[in-house]
C-alpha cells in the first residue's frame, strides 16, 4: 500500500529523501520499501539531526530512521527528536531483518583483534557473541554499520582491527570476512520511520491495520502518575505496542513516554483515548497515524468499545441536553 508522503516543492524541484548513510545500510533497504521514493534523490548524512535538519529546513521532503529493534527496543536518540522537534509527522514504518558479519583487512586473524568498530545499536546486538570470542576487545563507536567497515579499509593503523558490518560491506570496500551472523539473536529486526513535516502530508486514511504515536508527559512524580496515563488506554480498550521513557531533563523525576497505539485517530476508541491523555497530560505530542509494516490487522475491538456505541452515547447525551 503506497504510503502518503510529500510532493517535491512547489518549483517542480525533485523530491529528495534523507537517510543514514553511506550507500549500503540499513536505512538505505528500508528507504527502498517506500514507493514514491523510487526515482528521487537519496541523501546519505551522518547522523539523526543532519537527517531531521534536512526535513525542517526542506531540503528533502521526508527522512528514514530507525526507531526501534528487537534487541535493544527504542533508539534513544530518535525517540528524544521526535519528542523535541515540533511539527514532524510519521507518515508509515519499515521493517529491515538484520544480520550482522565480522569484517577485518585481509591477513588479520581473529586472534589479531583487539579493537572492533561498530554503530552502537550493532554492538549491542552482537555483545554476547564478541564477549564469547573477543573477551578482551574494546569497542570503537562508529557512525553507521557501513561507516566501520568504511573505517577499517581507510585506516592502516592500529585504532581497530575488525568492525561489525552488514553482509555486503566487507566485500564493497576489500575487506574479507572473519565471521558471519554474529548477531545475538537470528530473528532480530529493526524498524524504521519515515518522517516529514506534518504540515506537508495529509492523514493517512485508515486501513484497519494501523498504529498511532504520540509523546506524553507525566504532570508529576507521584505514585500512581503513570497508571493514571496507563488507565486512559485500557478503560478505552486500546492496545500499546510500544511504552518507552525518556527523561524531560528540566530535573529528575520528570519523564515522558512515547507510545504507540494500535488504531487509527479515526477510531473512536483511540480519539477517546487521546483526549483522556490530553486532560490528563500537560504535554501531548502526536506523531502520527499511519499503516502497520506488518498489515496485521488490528484486533476487534469488545462490543462496548465498538466506534456505533460511542456514536450512540454520543447521541443519547444530546438528547438529554435538547430542551
């Protein structure tokens, strides 16, 4: 199902769209799912806020960034941009498989290996097996899977020896293999988000298998606070497939959570649900309603909860208040 997302500008100028680069990551397959960017301008940048720097400002119409893997859960980094940036939207999400290889410059053993260069979502998705085979390595941060093996060909030295890399990356850039699916977990998978500026795509309709993100504030730190926000969604009957908190950082103790919803805004349960948080919250972000990755549909929800009982309570209100 193609994914709304934005026309290129009014100058007739080609849609671009940003994503983790260099050539080859993960960010790149999961752009290659997204329909209306076959054709357009890719834009490989370094880092998350060079990514969302290029949407606010315009220079391309939407980023891809990973929000979220099976291993790790949210990506911190993300999760505080999207909490922080106003006026950004989601306007669908990607699933990548990820498999990992241990790479190194041709004639290094793995008894050679001291120092390992991986993205830090990748490190922490291979911590078992290098702890097992490399007990006594340091790890040396780069800025994306592609980027440590980019790193390792064009540095002789001693500052890494091997780097955590897709599959692909030790060939492109001469490296040989040292060890395949070095990965913790055989079934993990990240998921990205497409981003643009709210105020650039319309609403994605519903489809019956969609999701809903919003960032919520705690008003306070008291006990109870958070099952109060908790009970605006289960006194609706809405699912939360994702819960993660992240620190306010105005003092400790103040946090927010970025959640995800199974519905759409359209379903009377979620917009119910939304306004119970927005009373309740002195801060409500939303993200976005869009498509599921996966298209599973979304479970029916219990009859009270069923969007023509809402419509009739509405209307049984009304006519109480007519004269």
């Amino acid at each position: 199902m193609p994914q709304p997302v934005p026309p290129a500008d009014a100058a007739g100028a080609q849609a671009a769209y940003s994503y983790l680069g260099p050539a080859g990551t993960f960010t790149e397959a999961a752009l290659a799912q997204v329909q209306a960017a076959r054709g357009a301008e890719w834009r490989p940048v370094n880092n998350i806020g060079e990514a969302l720097d290029d949407v606010v400002s315009g220079r391309s119409v939407a980023a891809m960034l990973a929000i979220e893997n099976t291993v790790e859960g949210g990506v911190a980094a993300v999760l505080d941009a999207l909490a922080t940036i106003h006026d950004l939207r989601i306007v669908g999400e990607y699933l990548v498989p990820v498999r990992f290889a241990l790479v190194a410059r041709l004639g290094v053993r793995l008894a050679d290996v001291h120092v390992v260069a991986a993205h830090p979502v990748a490190y922490a998705q291979c911590r078992r097996w290098l702890s097992a085979h490399l007990p006594a390595h340091t790890h040396l941060p780069a800025s994306s899977n592609v980027q440590a093996a980019q790193f390792l060909a064009e540095h002789e030295g001693d500052l890494a020896q091997a780097a955590v890399a897709t599959p692909t990356a030790g060939e492109r850039f001469g490296l040989e293999t040292l060890a395949g699916d070095v990965g913790d977990n055989p079934n993990a998978v990240t998921r990205f988000v497409l981003v643009a500026r709210a105020a650039s795509v319309p609403l994605p309709a519903a489809t019956g298998a969609d999701k809903t993100s919003i960032v919520a504030d705690l008003p306070s730190d008291r006990p109870g606070a958070l099952l109060e926000l908790l009970e605006q969604f289960a006194a609706r009957g809405v699912n939360l497939s994702l819960l993660h908190s992240r620190p306010i950082g105005d003092e400790l103790g103040r946090y927010r959570f970025v959640i995800d919803l199974d519905g759409h805004l359209d379903d009377e349960r979620i917009a119910e649900a939304l306004l119970g948080v927005k009373r309740y919250s002195p801060r409500v972000l939303f993200l976005g309603s869009y498509p599921r990755a996966d298209r599973r549909p979304v479970g029916a929800a219990e009859a009270h909860h069923d969007d023509a009982v809402y419509a009739e309570a509405r209307s049984w209100l009304a006519s109480l208040r007519s004269p």
